[in-house]
C-alpha cells in the first residue's frame, strides 16, 4: 500500500514534457512545464548529422538534466517522414527512457506539426494544401 501511495504523488509530481525531432540533419529538443505552458518552454537545435547517436543525452542533458527524467509526464518524438537512421535513434531512445522512468510516449508525424504551422501563413485557411519533400536519391514525398 505504501508503494502506491508513493507512485501517485510521483506522478503527481511530474509536469514536464520533453519533445525531439530528428528526422532532418537537426536534432531539436524541447521541453514544456505542464503548469506554466507559456513561461516555461525551453528549446535548443543541434546540428548532429551522423553524430546524434553518440551525443544524444548530452544534448538533452543541456535542458533538462537526466536526474530530473523522473519530472517527465510524457515524451513526444517525431516519426517522420525523414532520415530514416536519426528518426530510429530518436524514438528508439524516446521509448528507452519512457520505459525506465514510467511515463507514456507519443509518436507525432512531421508533417503534421509542420501542417499546423504553415497553415497560418494561408490566405484561405479553408483550402486544401500539399506539403512534399524532395528526397535525396529518387523520389517526392
């Protein structure tokens, strides 16, 4: 009974989310206190390439460092479309520390965050738009 009593207030302590995007050369992090949505978020790129993979935790360690992973509420990774290797890194890494630490994962398509945004600069919001991505050796995405 202790150990449940001792879970709820853990949860109830976490009000973080913590957000990555790599399916471009880019490495973004993010993370958003619950509670305070508009003061509190903290974002940084990094230009990784091949690299991401070794450097991960230290990336995300610059803003939330990884003895605070238990204030995480949720984990929120882009699943592409995009480079097949960094986008692999980020959820596989995104599902290892919501695994050890407890807390729920969600998988966002790029272009739907970049729908959302673009939409804005629209002159007829109601109609319909394409969003495509040249790929490097053959093809439109």
């Amino acid at each position: 009974m202790k150990d449940q009593f001792k879970e709820i207030i853990d949860l109830q302590e976490r009000n973080l989310i913590l957000a990555m995007h790599s399916s471009t050369e880019i490495f973004g992090v993010g993370v958003l206190a619950i509670t305070h949505p508009t003061e509190s978020t903290k974002s940084k790129i990094f230009p990784m390439g091949r690299k991401l993979s070794n450097n991960f935790l230290n990336c995300i360690d610059q803003l939330i460092p990884i003895k605070n992973f238990k204030q995480l509420a949720r984990i929120a990774v882009s699943i592409g479309p995009g480079g097949f290797t960094g986008t692999r890194v980020s959820v596989t890494m995104a599902r290892t520390i919501a695994q050890q630490i407890n807390c729920p994962v969600d998988g966002i398509s790029s272009f739907s965050l970049m729908a959302s945004r673009l939409c804005k600069n629209l002159s007829d919001k109601k109609k319909p738009f394409w969003i495509t991505h040249q790929l490097p050796r053959q093809g439109i995405i």
